[in-house]
C-alpha cells in the first residue's frame, strides 16, 4: 500500500475543478471516490480503499441508530471522479456545499486517503491540530502504554 502524506495548496477553476499532485494521482488511478470527512473536509479515496471502506460500512446495523445514520451519510454523500487528461476532477455543487469550499483549496495527505478543504476551514483547524499535538502525543502514549 502506497501512503499518502503532505500538505498541497490550489484554486479551483472557474468550472469547479481541482488538480491533485502527480505523486496522488499515480497512487489513485484513473477514478477515484470522495466523500463527506469530518470537520468539514471531503475524503478522496482510490478505488480499492473506497471499496473496502464500503464493505466494511455495509455492515453496520441499521437497528442502530448512529450506525444507521453514519451509514446513510457515507453513501449518499459519495460519488464517484474520474480524472481529465491533466489531472482534475470537477467537484459537484453538493460536495463543495458539504465542505464549504469556495475557491482556495488545501490538499492533505492522510495515509490511506487524501482530504480535501477549503483554505479558510483548513487554517482553523490545522491551527487547533498544532496546538493540541504534543498533549495528544502524549495521551496516545499513556493509551499504547496501558494496553500493552
């Protein structure tokens, strides 16, 4: 499995389409599946990944119902991309209306898939990411050291 990592900035085009990096887009393929994340971002994922994640979402009980939601939500807000000759997937309104992107996009690897916000949103929360780094560190830390 490839990884995805680093931090990439970019603008959509008047026609609402958005570049990836050359080095995503190997990993990706031709088609890729995007999704509402949390905190207001949308999840790009390759087509295995997706599929996978779609299985194991599948399962969960409808009888729940915060599992039944999740669910609900997982599969109405997916759809499906395929990249252009250079690059670009054409984000659809509800996908920019769920994330609140405007124009000034922010590109983030996150290991198995790739998020996707807009600038502004990005900034608090990378913001509130960094100050809270260390403390969680050290709270995963004490978790790992209690469980081994």
């Amino acid at each position: 499995m490839q990884i995805f990592f680093g931090t990439y900035f970019y603008h959509l085009d008047e026609k609402s389409r958005l570049i990836l990096p050359q080095k995503m887009r190997d990993i990706i393929g031709s088609r890729c599946y995007v999704t509402k994340g949390f905190d207001n971002c949308l999840c790009l994922y390759p087509e295995e990944t997706f599929i996978e994640l779609s299985e194991k979402n599948a399962r969960l009980n409808e009888l729940v119902p915060e599992e039944r939601t999740y669910k609900r939500t997982f599969f109405a807000s997916s759809m499906d991309y395929e990249f252009d000759k250079v690059g670009r997937i054409t984000l659809s309104k509800d996908h920019l209306s769920r994330a609140h992107i405007t124009k000034d996009v922010v590109v983030v690897g996150n290991y198995d898939h790739v998020e996707i916000w807009d600038k502004d949103i990005y900034s608090q929360v990378s913001a509130n990411d960094d100050a809270s780094f260390e403390a969680n560190a050290q709270a995963i830390a004490q978790k790992e050291d209690k469980n081994v």
